[in-house]
C-alpha cells in the first residue's frame, strides 16, 4: 500500500520549511557564501524560489545573492525553473547517480 504524503499541498510543505528557511536567512555570512543549492525532491518548486530570490537584507538597497539553484524530482518539468535564470530543473530518479556531473554545491536541500 502506497503511503500517504505527509503533507496534502505544495504550500503545506513549503509552510513548513519557511520557519528553517527564514532562520538560515538572519545569518548574513552565511547567506553571503552561497553560491550554489541543490534541492532534492523540489516538487513544486517554492523552496526553490524562495533560495533564488534571496537578497542581501540592507534596508535602504538589498542586492541579490544570485544563488544558483538546482531542483530534482520526478516531475516532467518544473514551471518555476522558467521564471528565474538562476534555476535550474533536472527530472531526477533519486535511487541513480545524479547526472549533473562535476556540480558542487555549497547547500543540499531535500
């Protein structure tokens, strides 16, 4: 018997790691040493772009951390990897190696 998702929406998920997600965000060195992001198991794609749209958090002019971000599942395709440049979509069975070669990344998301 397949097992039911833990959570029913995309944005239940995505609900849930928004509490991880705005903490990480409050520590600027660490922010600013990000460069590259894997997500494993994006789904829909809104932790992707909460990564990808990430900014300095300067009051009067935030600039953009321009994190480059890779997002893997299953699905055929990924329509917030068309919004941004700097996501990237990979339709990824998890259980082989990752194709996208020699990628290193400073974060894995999952």
């Amino acid at each position: 018997m397949p097992l039911k998702p833990f959570f029913q929406t995309p944005e239940q998920s995505h609900m849930h790691s928004l509490w991880t997600l705005n903490t990480l965000y409050e520590y600027d060195d660490f922010m600013g040493s990000i460069k590259t992001l894997a997500d494993m198991g994006c789904g829909s794609g809104l932790d992707l772009e909460w990564w990808a749209t990430r900014t300095t958090r300067e009051i009067e002019s935030p600039r953009p951390l321009n994190i480059r971000c890779h997002g893997y599942d299953m699905l055929s395709e990924l329509k917030v990897a068309k919004k941004y440049r700097n996501i990237g979509y990979l339709q990824q069975d998890f259980e082989q190696p990752l194709v996208s070669g020699k990628t290193k990344y400073d974060v894995i998301w999952c």
